[in-house]
C-alpha cells in the first residue's frame, strides 16, 4: 500500500480544455510523467490529435498539449492505493486538487473531459458541488489505460476527437 501524490498541472493562461485523469499509475509515478505506461494510448491518441506522439521527447509533448490550448492534471491530489488500478483507491484517502484555485488562475477553460469513469466520478464526489457557479461542459472519454482494452484504438480515438472539435466550444 502507498500513499500516491500528483503532479502539477500542466497549463498555461491560454488554455481552453481541461484534461483529468484519477491518479497517475506506478509507471506515471516512478517515471514522474503523466501517461507514463508503454500501453497507456494516452500519448498515441494525442499523437494523431495534434501531434504529440508517444516516440516525442516528454517536454515536447507538453509543449504541444500547451500549444493546442489543452491543459493537463489529475483530479486527486493525493490517495491511498495499491498499485495502479483506479479500483485500488482507498475513498477514505482521496483528497482532491485545488479546482477553484486551478479556475481562478485559467479562466479560459470552458470544457472539461475526464479520462475514465474514475475521474468522472472522483470529480463529481469530491470537486464539482464547489464549482456550480462556473460556466463549464463536461465530457466523459473513455479510458487510456491498458486496464481499458475492451474497446478498440480507433473507437477511442474516435471519441477523443471531442478534444479539438470547435463545434463543442
């Protein structure tokens, strides 16, 4: 069992769109990047959005999330788990991100899309009741996680294209 921390976020004031996960896994943590895991289609999917493969140079592929307007982070600051399974999280444990602070300071973020149900719905337990005055639009995408296979690349990719389409600003 370990106690797991988050990495800070990753945004800039322009930033439009608001990527969270739950909580990076071991391989994110150990690496100290986000999506760290070879199997996570994370990076691949950012690859064929707007560029930022997976085979990149880390800070590139931030630097492209930061150019497209998309901002990075992780709905948990902080939790007890074992491994890195979403369903390993012990509720007790979670404490959520500053959310209105992270708002104030990037008030161009109109959309939100949660990578997983675990984000959604750690989102919705323990942040989104202190935000119910701000204008935004949430989306729920499906998984990255190598624990999310049943669904095929292409389908994932597919509904990940919320992501940059204007018709959902």
């Amino acid at each position: 069992m370990s106690h797991a921390r988050s990495f800070a976020a990753v945004a800039d004031k322009s930033a439009t769109v608001l990527i969270l996960g739950s909580m990076p896994g071991q391989a994110s943590l150990l690496a100290q990047q986000y999506y760290a895991h070879p199997r996570n289609a994370f990076w691949r999917i950012q690859g064929d959005l707007i560029g930022a493969r997976p085979e990149l140079p880390y800070a590139e592929r931030l630097r492209l999330l930061r150019a497209n307007g998309i901002a990075l982070w992780d709905v948990l600051e902080s939790c007890i788990r074992v491994g890195s399974l979403d369903s390993d999280i012990e509720e007790l444990s979670v404490v959520a991100n500053d959310f209105a602070g992270f708002f104030k300071r990037h008030r161009n973020i109109r959309r939100v899309f949660f990578n997983g149900a675990k984000a959604e719905q750690s989102f919705q337990r323990h942040v989104h009741a202190g935000l119910a005055s701000l204008a935004l639009r949430y989306w729920r995408l499906p998984s990255t996680s190598p624990a999310h296979a049943g669904m095929p690349y292409a389908k994932k990719l597919e509904a990940w294209r919320a992501i940059t389409a204007a018709e959902l600003a």
